[in-house]
C-alpha cells in the first residue's frame, strides 16, 4: 500500500521509529511526518521503512488528524486573510497540489499545504508570479501593489505575501512606498523548505498570518527571531536586511529594534503578537487605502570600491536615478566625482548611501563629501542601499521634487534627525 | 601671550572654567585641553577665553606634563614599533607640526602627537602616502606592503599602520594576502579627529602599539569595541568590516568573533592585550617573513540587486577577474547567467559572494546556483564580498589556479567546512 498524504504511518530507519501523518512534500526523495506533538519531522525515503497504519482522507487539519475532504467553510467570527503567492521555497508548499500555476487557489490549498493555518483566519488566495526571487523585478512588483490593493478593497483584514527570501527585502521597500494601507501587509518566507526537519516554513506562515491579523498597519517581514522555533520578529519593510544566507534568523532590522514579535508556542498553540513600546507605528484604520504603483526601472545601484574601473560608470548615460553604495559617512574615489557631476547635469538624480549599512551618510565632514555635494549628489540619510534603490525608482515616478525626497523620511527607511555622530 | 601646544591654560567658556595642558589642534577653531585626569576636552576657540597660566616646552609627554624638546632617546628595553602613515583622521594628528608630507617622521614627532605613546615603545616613523582612504588605491596597498616588509626585515618588532577608516578593510585584506609576516602588523585609524571631545585618536593608537607589541603574528584591525573608552577589539584583517558611517565602535568581525581585545584604562595606565581562547591564530615567529606584493589589478566587483540593467556587464570584456555580490546563497537574475558564462569561456575568473555578508555561499540548492556553477562561476565561501575582490587580485597574480584558491582559506577569509546550512 502506497503511503499518501494524510495516512498515518509508522517509519522505521535506523533503529528510530516514529507515527505520525504523512504530509505533503515537494520533495520526491523525502517523506514529512507530523508528530503527536505537532512537530514535522524529515526522513529520507530511500532509508526509511513505511507502513500505512491508517489510510487518510485527501486533506490532513491542522492537528494532522484526518479532515473531510470537503471545501473549507466559510468561519464569520475569523478574520479574513488574503494569501498572495509569488514564489519562494515557502509557496512551493501550497502548490504541491495544485501543480501548474494557477492564478486563484482557494482555503483548502491552503490548509492542505499548512495545517497549522486552521481555524486561525478565512482565506483568500492568489497568485501574482511563481518565481524563484532573484528574478523578482519591478514589473512585478507593480503587479503585486495591484493584487494586495484589490484584496484590501474586496475587504481582507490582513495580507500575507509569500516571497522567496533572496530579495524580499526590496519587494517589503517597493510596498512600502506604492501602498497606503488600513491592513497589515505581511510577506513571509522559508529558509529551509517543508520538507526538511528544520524547516521554518510552518511557524514563519502561522505567524504570519496572526501579524496580519493584528493592530499594525504596515508593510512587515515576518521570519524567524532567533535559531530557536520560539518567535518571529516582525520588521519594517524599509528597514530589514537578509544578513545571513542560510540561518533561518538570517533576516534583521539594520539600525534599529523590530517593530513587534510573534510568541509561537505550538504545543500551547499560543501565538501572540506583540510590538515595542515606544516605538511609533501605523494603527489598523489609521490610513485610507490608497495606491501609487508607478516606477522609473531605469534606476541603477553603483557599489564603490578601491580599484573600481571608472569604465562601470559609462552605462548610466541618460538613466533617471543612480543609488551610489559610497564607503564611509559617503565617499568615492575623488576621481569619480567628475562623472557623477556630468550625470547630475544631464539630469540624473544621484543619491548617496553607504556599504556600511547602518549610520547616516554626511558629505559635509570631509572634502570629498563636499565635492559630491557640489557636484549635486543627494544624501539619502540612514536609507538603507537597496531600499535607497526602490525609493529612488518610486519617488522619480510619483512625487515632485525626488531629489528631496531622498532626505526624507517616507515609510520608516529614513531617521530624520540631525545626529551624524550618533 | 598666545597660547601654544604645551603650555598650561585656563579656559573659560559658558560658565565652565578647566584648567590643563594645551594639546595640538588639526583645526583652527577648537582647543583641545588635557585634564589633570587624563582625559581631553574639544573647547570652540571663539567661544572661549583662554589664560595662559604657564608656558610649556615645544613638547608635551604621556602625563600632560611638560616635557624636555630634546630628541627621544632609544630604550633598549622597549620593543621597537614602526609606525607607517598611509593618511586619514588618525594620521592629520602626527602630521600637525611636520606640516606637509614627509618621507620618515621621528619618535618626537610621534609623542608630540600623541603623548600618550611614551614609554611603550621605541618608533620608527614613515609615511608611504597621505590620501583620503576613498583614494586608496592597489598600487599604494603594494607599496605599503612593501614598506610594511623592510620595516619588519630591519628589525621592527612590530608595525603599526595608520589608515583611514573608510577603506581600511579592503588595505588590511590586500596586506593579509601579499604578507608572511613573523610579527603582528596592526591596522588603526580614528572615526573623531582629536580636536573632538570624544576622538578614539589616542585610545586606539595606544591599543594598536600595544597589539603590535603581543604574541599574534597576523595582519589585524585595532579599533573602539564599544562605545565607551574601554577596549578595542583585534579584528582579522580579511574578516573585518566598517558596519556604521560614524560609531567609533564601527568596525565588526563578521561572520566570527573578533581574535583578542585590548583592555583600556588609561587612570591607571593599565594596557592588556588578550586573545580568545580556542581561537587559533599565528604566534610571534612561527612564520617567515616573506612578500608576494603583485596584484592583477583588473578585477571588478559587481553588485546585483533587482531591476539592474544588464548593460551594467558590458565593460566587463577582457577583464581577469570578477566578484558577483549575488543574492541569498549566491544568485542572480537567470537572464544574467549567460553573460556571465560569455566572461568565463574568454578568460575571466568569475567568483560568486553573497550580499547577505554573513553565511557562504552555496549554489548546489537552487537552480539558479547550478546554472552559475555550469556557467564556470566559482563560490567563495563565506568571504566578505569587498575581501574576495582583493582575494582575486592578488590570486591572479601569485597562486596558479585563481579559481581553486578562491574556494580554499589563504589567510582566514574562509571557513573551511561543508556545512553550507549552519
């Protein structure tokens, strides 16, 4: 008998033996287990003795005990939650069944793919793209400012974007800058995928969901907090950085605390959100729904270093924005200013940040700081490069005077105070 | 009477009067005092009266007290340091009386800079440039090698290199690389020039020529470890990084922790160095003092983020080598990959970083990453993007399989171990 999602089995290899319930994996070469106590466990088919105990309905709830195979109904004492998958080690999940891409998947996929996901929220899926995250680009993510705008205004209470990890900052930075939203908008990811043991796929979606449930309207990321399946933190989507390639914690509020936290207990099944005193954020309903999806694309990221070839610089004839990732409080090599300059005459903005990440940029200290403002380059303050990049793009295509805007602060990715040597 | 350098004043200004030792100043506009505590005041020259209570000697030593002019003499007694200016904020100090750049500075000059260097050590001074450090440049990082080789073969026990901040990383990568040296080589600089309150000018030129004097034979980054006056930290040269624009604790080891400290308490003229246990690093001696100072200096480093136009690898053509700063565990958009592929089929050595900055590489996971490595790109572990671009230079012109090295550890810039999801 040919084990199947849902069945409960029993796996045996080498000298371990667990029951549990077979759940869905992408992966043909390894089997998911849940547990009795809610944890999934990874084995390696090959090495691994199944037998069906139980044969399972076609869908599996959230405690891994059979469910009816019959649509999800409808709950009016639970929010409504708009799941919006882009692609990424985490949606790959929810399309296990649903196979090819499609452009709706309804709550059954949903709680097909994470169980766990149950009876916290009514669902509403869809698909804007089905890419691996470096290919992400700002065609999309006019695409998905769209897509969240049109849940909102059919009524969900919050929004979960799925995205894979590699560039989900810029994608947080753009939606913070097109969306003026009365709900959270919540992207979350995997690290690890569903079916290895480790994998933060579960916790990072049920938190996800429960943030988007909760009183900040903003655009957050949600991923793990510590190596520890304790909590996720929950960071402003201007200000969050992937800093580690592969830890599930890899991502960080750079310059600051997170705003909140997702306490995740699953055997308590207690998760709670919570966000830091003292620090300001957007109340559910404080804003009115609006929309500015428009971007300049033909905005460019320069990383300087010692040794560059002023050669890398000839294709930026003619673009609209250049983001300068300088070193220090914001220099180049002086010989590169000319260059900058001619860019800034023929009509280019040019913005400064820096490769150290966090601090302020400040050309008025040293000459060549000076030189660069001469020359009409624009401090981007505490802005972080790739969100400088966004901001850029957005600001060329929607406000007045964008060379302003690069020193203030639009959705929390500029601290506006005059503290350089902070 | 005008007050000079050394003469002991009163200050009044805004209702607070100091008395103290006057100390040389890089700016006409401030004052900087030395107090009976040892500590330094930055006092606004216009808005002060000063008295002068007694006139100094051209000369002030480690106390504040005066001190006779003549020249220092050589301590038998007292290793011998050599102390090599490059420029920057650390370096404006000792250049204050010697005016415009010279080819060797003395032991007087030095304490007349900062006084608080006697006793220490015997000096040996030279200046090998006198640059911003956004200028530095790979010609000047081979004649600093250089400089650093015949400084250590005529007997210095020593080195201390004084560098700007801003691009001191990528120099002490490069000296990491082109050194075998038998005696420590300690990097330093200054994020507050020393007429400010709270310059790390003194603090760290102290810490460094106490690192210089200790049993690690390994090219090392001695700055602030904490915001207070207490320690700094001894940074690997090829793991260290200027994580804030202005912090005087700016700079981190990433991706590990920082190979010793050197605690500070100048009240009681208390100075020790330390290194953490269990990590391993080279001792005075174990190594041969030897130079390989070539450097193939056509080596880009090229960041990717989303949107960027592929026009930005054109110039790239003929190059010997280039270092991607990729995404997550090392990616970049798919339609990338083919030029990438066309740069390594003519010659050029393409190695993969991650943007993240901590974590290695690891393009075996995802499709994207495979394509690379079919593509002829090889990975580089977990070395710092900015390192592995000094990494290819100096590979290129000194080791015969560039590719090969760029995957295995010459100088601490990387974890040798397959454990690509820890």
């Amino acid at each position: 008998m040919t084990p199947s999602p849902g069945d409960r089995v029993r796996v045996d290899r080498a000298g371990v033996t667990d029951e549990g319930v077979l759940m869905p994996s992408s992966d043909e070469d390894h089997l998911v287990l849940k547990l009795e106590g809610g944890y999934n466990v990874g084995v390696d088919r090959d090495a691994a003795a199944v037998e069906v105990l139980e044969r399972g309905a076609r869908t599996v709830d959230g405690d891994g005990d059979e469910a009816d195979a019959s649509a999800v109904e409808f709950d009016d004492d639970l929010p409504t939650v708009a799941l919006i998958s882009t692609g990424g080690t985490i949606a790959s999940t929810v399309d296990y069944r649903t196979g090819a891409v499609t452009a709706r998947f309804d709550a059954e996929d949903v709680l097909r793919a994470v169980p766990d996901l149950a009876g916290r929220a009514n669902y509403r899926g869809r698909v804007v793209a089905n890419i691996l995250s470096e290919n992400m680009n700002p065609e999309i993510w006019t695409d998905l400012a769209e897509a969240v705008h049109e849940e909102i205004e059919a009524g969900a209470d919050g929004v979960v974007v799925m995205h894979g990890t590699d560039t989900m900052q810029y994608s947080a930075s753009a939606l913070s800058f097109m969306l003026d939203t009365p709900v959270p908008v919540v992207f979350t990811g995997s690290q690890r995928s569903a079916d290895r043991p480790s994998s933060d796929n579960v916790m990072n979606a049920v938190c996800a969901v429960e943030a988007a449930k909760s009183d900040c309207a903003e655009v957050l990321v949600c991923m793990h907090a510590t190596p520890s399946d304790d909590h996720c933190a929950l960071h402003r989507g201007t200000r969050v950085r992937k800093n580690h390639t592969s830890r599930r914690d890899a991502f960080e509020t750079v310059g600051a605390e997170p705003l909140g936290r997702v306490e995740y207990d699953p055997h308590e099944d207690r998760v709670d959100v919570s966000y830091r005193d003292g620090r300001a954020y957007a109340r559910r309903g404080d804003t009115d729904l609006a929309l500015a999806s428009d971007l300049a694309e033909d905005v460019e990221l320069v990383k300087f270093t010692p040794g560059m070839d002023p050669a890398a610089l000839e294709y930026l004839d003619g673009k609209s924005g250049v983001v300068i990732e300088g070193t220090g409080l914001g220099h180049v090599h002086t010989d590169l200013i000319p260059r900058f300059e001619e860019l800034v005459d023929d009509g280019t903005t040019v913005a400064m940040t820096s490769q150290c990440l966090e601090g302020r940029v400040c050309d008025r200290v040293y000459d060549t700081g000076r030189d660069l403002l001469d020359a009409g380059v624009v401090e981007s303050g505490d802005t972080l490069p790739g969100t400088a990049k966004v901001k850029l793009m957005w600001a060329l295509a929607n406000v007045a005077d964008p060379e302003d805007a690069m020193g203030r602060d639009l959705a929390g990715e500029l601290t506006e105070e005059s503290k350089p040597w902070v």
